[in-house]
C-alpha cells in the first residue's frame, strides 16, 4: 500500500514523547501509524491512532511489512535504549523516501544520530531547558526560538504602543522588532495590519532577535 497522504506520520516508540508527540497529530488531522515492542503500550494507544502495531523496530524486515518504508515522515522516539535509537535510525536512512526525526537524551546521542544523517534531532529536555529559562524571566508568556539568536514571543503590550497604529510606532527601529499577530480578549489570534491598534489587555506575538524580542517583552 502506497502512502500518498503528505500528512501521514510513523511514530516509532511510544513512550512519554513519541505518545504525545503521535496524540497531538491525530488531533491535528494526520494519519498517524505508531510502533512500540511494549504490548501494554500497543494496547493503552489501540483506537486512538489510526494504527498501532507492536514490533521490534530494529528489525528492518518489520518496518518493511508494516510499509514504514513507504511513507514520507518518520518520527523515532525511543530515547532510553541508545543502542535501539541508533539501529532504528540507521534501517530507516536506508528508505530513500521517509524525512526523518529522532529524539536524542544526550548530547553524544544527539551527536551520533546527526552523523548518521538524520535530518532532524530533537534534544526535548535541552530545548525545554532553554525555552523555561527565558519563561521564569520575565514577562514571556510563551517562546519559541525559531533558530540561534532568532525567536517569537508571546506577550502582553507595553505600554509604549498601545493606543496608536502599528505603523506609527517605529517598532522595527525603535525595537529591533515586528508585532506579527494580535489576541483581543475573548477571541481568536489574527495577524496584525498596518492600522492594528494594540490596547492593555491584548496579547502579542513579537518576532525578532531574541534578547530584542525579550526587552520588547519585558518593556513596561
Ligand atoms: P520516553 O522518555 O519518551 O518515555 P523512552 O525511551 O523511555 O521514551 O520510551 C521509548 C518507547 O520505545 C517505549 O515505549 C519502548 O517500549 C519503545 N521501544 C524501545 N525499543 C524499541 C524497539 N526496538 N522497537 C519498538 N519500540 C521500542
């Protein structure tokens, strides 16, 4: 069976991350396969993705028969069991076809599986180590670092541009930043425009480079 759905994912190991990494694409719409030797696992996740299948992933026979060679996406999310990570990620790069992503717990982990040539390595705790920090700092209410030294953050609107037009505050010289969508109490976000006018209890997002973003937010 070909996998021609752009959306469908395989997530191997279903442990904490690769669980709530598989829930939350189903949420999103995704076809989601999901893989883990534990039966207990197989059975907590059984129906509530569109498959789960237990198999040992290190054998490249089994993600054969279950067509992982066929789809574009492949997530692995064992972390523990270096040793089953690295076998897994390696039968996988010998699919041409799947992008793949792989949960590192250390740095060396990290290290290896990059020079394998997975295409993304995913450090959970490093990266939520990094995002908390700036969370217990200051007025951030959420962050996300799109690349070194570049972020978006979500905060509450300093005083200093409420009340005016977005295109009259001179945010990208003054700031070193751009104001990118809006959240007015009890709504939904929507992107800003030029004539957006930003009062006390919105919420922003702010894109720019990242100690910008921070002292934007942190602006009062
Ligand atoms: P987490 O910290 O996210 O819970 P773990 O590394 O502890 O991650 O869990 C990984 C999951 O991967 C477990 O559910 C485990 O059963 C599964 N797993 C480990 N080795 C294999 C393997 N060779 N094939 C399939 N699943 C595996």
């Amino acid at each position: 069976r070909r996998h021609t759905n752009p959306d469908a994912v395989a997530v191997i190991g279903l442990g904490r991350f690769g669980s709530a990494l598989a829930l939350e694409l189903m949420r999103n719409g995704a076809e989601v396969l999901g893989i883990d030797d534990s039966e207990n696992t197989v059975q907590e996740l059984n129906g509530q993705l569109t498959t789960v299948a237990r198999a040992d992933a290190t054998r490249e026979e089994a993600l054969r028969q279950l067509g992982v060679d066929e789809f574009d996406k492949v997530v692995v999310g064992i972390g523990t069991d270096i040793q089953a990570s690295i076998l897994v990620a390696s039968r996988l790069l010998k699919f041409d076809r799947p992008e793949i992503w792989a949960k590192a717990i250390t740095e060396p982990h990290a290290e290896i599986l990059d020079q394998l040539g997975v295409h993304h390595v995913i450090r959970p705790e490093h990266d939520m180590g990094v995002r908390s920090a700036h969370l217990i700092r200051g007025r951030v209410l959420d962050f996300a670092q799109i690349d070194e030294g570049f972020a978006m953050v979500r905060c509450a609107v300093p005083e200093q541009v409420q009340q005016r037009p977005l295109d009259t505050l001179g945010l990208h010289t003054r700031y070193g930043v751009s104001i990118v969508a809006v959240r007015r109490p009890g709504e939904g976000w929507v992107p800003t425009e030029l004539s957006t006018v930003l009062y006390e209890d919105d919420q922003v997002l702010v894109t720019g480079p990242t100690d910008k973003a921070e002292a934007f937010s942190n602006l009062s």
